[in-house]
C-alpha cells in the first residue's frame, strides 16, 4: 500500500534528506583491527565475478 506512504516518499522530490549512521559492520571492525587494505580478504563469503554463491 504505497498510498499510506506518500506524505513520506513526498521528502525525496526535492533530493535526500540530510542522514547519517554509525552502522560499521563485522568486515569494516577486521579492516581496522588487522590493517587490511581489501574487504573482500576479511569476509567469510566474499562474492566477486568469478563466486557469487556461498
């Protein structure tokens, strides 16, 4: 039911409202930790061309 949203998808006519997040996730926290430069080398299931299965 779109209808019900439409005082709040009305905001995003004139752009995106000013937002901001704190949301670091578990690969970000190993980066930091372990000084690695790619993210892909601290996720469990990293998903490229060649893997994009677990």
């Amino acid at each position: 039911k779109v209808d019900t949203f439409g005082y709040h998808l009305s905001v995003f006519d004139y752009g995106v409202p000013p937002h901001a997040g704190c949301g670091i996730g578990l690969e970000r926290l190993m980066m930091a930790l372990t000084g690695i430069d790619n993210i892909r080398d601290t996720t469990f299931y990293p998903r490229d061309v060649d893997r994009l299965t677990p």
